[in-house]
C-alpha cells in the first residue's frame, strides 16, 4: 500500500526537483514534448507563486524524496496531471495518486475537469479507464474527461481518514527514532 500525502505548502519546491529529476522519457509522458529544465523552473515558479490553485500529492520513498507526484491545477475546472519515476512505475502509485486526487476533488466540489496524455500512453489510459474518466484521441493527443459524482458522507469520511493518515506518515517519516524511543518508554512504564 502506498501512502498519499498531500504536499504542504513548504515542501513545493521538491515538486521542482521530482520534475528535474525524471529521466527523459518521463519527461516526455508527464509533459508531451522534451522540455527543458528551464520551462520547468518557469512552470515551478508560477506553482509556488499561486498554492492556492495548485494542489500537490505525493508518495515519497525512505529518503523522503517525491517518487510520484499527482498536480491538480485548478482554474474553471481542474487539470490533473501524473509523475512517477520510472523504477517505481508499474507498482500501484499512479493509481493511488489519481484516487487520492479524485477524492480530494470530490469533497471540495471540484467535479469537472481534464488529464491530458500522449496517445501512446497507455499506461495513464488504462489508469484512466480504472477510475472512469472518458478518454478520447485527437492529434497525436489523448484527453480524459473527468465528471466525478457529488460527494455523499462516504467521501468526507474517507477524506477525513486520508488526511488523518497523511499526518501520521508524516510524522512517523521524519521522527522515526524519537516516536521509537516514545513508544518504548511507554510500552515498558
């Protein structure tokens, strides 16, 4: 099980170095050409600008670097946009990020918007096809629709525990060895 967390406001910048750090194919598929590292500082540098319209996911590997990362841009209706570093692919994370976004999406009544991908992509198709957004090709480009369903009490609910969950990885990621020694003194007193 892959744990999505949010990324907080302070930690955007890792989002920059994920992007910078994919190797070229990756670059590839999450942007549909070869970019280059200064359109990405370009296109990081509006993100931090404005966080209020750019929601970031992540799931982060031991060193608490950004494995994957799901981008929600947010203007009329949402963008939704996917990495996941080549030797992580094809383990769970594209889909669990996607999740995550959606029902994040979902209890903030954000419930139209779009993915676009390559059309030779067929590992976000399928991922697509998965959780019920609409694909169609035109011009070398596939875009999915997304049309999510308005939330009903399941969803706050699975909201609330996923944050919850978020915060304790959080927590436990970066104080590994005092939570350690917490709960061994109070497993002995």
């Amino acid at each position: 099980m892959h744990i999505v967390r949010r990324v907080l406001p302070y930690e955007y910048p890792k989002y920059r170095t994920h992007l910078k750090s994919l190797d070229p194919e990756g670059k590839h598929l999450r942007f549909g050409f070869q970019i280059k590292d200064e359109t990405i500082d370009a296109l990081c540098d509006s993100i931090e600008a404005d966080k209020e319209n750019h929601i970031l996911f992540c799931v982060e590997d031991t060193s608490l670097e950004f494995i994957g990362v799901g981008h929600i841009a947010l203007s009329e209706e949402m963008d939704l946009a996917l990495s996941v570093f080549k030797e992580h692919r094809k383990q769970g994370i594209g889909s669990a990020l996607i999740e995550r976004c959606i029902q994040y999406c979902r209890t903030h009544n954000i419930l139209k918007g779009k993915i676009l991908c390559l059309s030779h992509n067929t590992a976000i198709k399928m991922l697509c096809a998965k959780h019920n957004i609409i694909m169609s090709s035109e011009h070398g480009e596939t875009q999915g629709e997304i049309s999510l369903p308005h939330p009903d009490l399941t969803a706050y609910i699975n909201e609330q525990v996923a944050v919850q969950q978020d915060m304790v990885d959080f927590i436990i990621k970066r104080n590994p060895i005092n939570l350690t020694k917490k709960l061994l003194s109070n497993t002995i007193s």
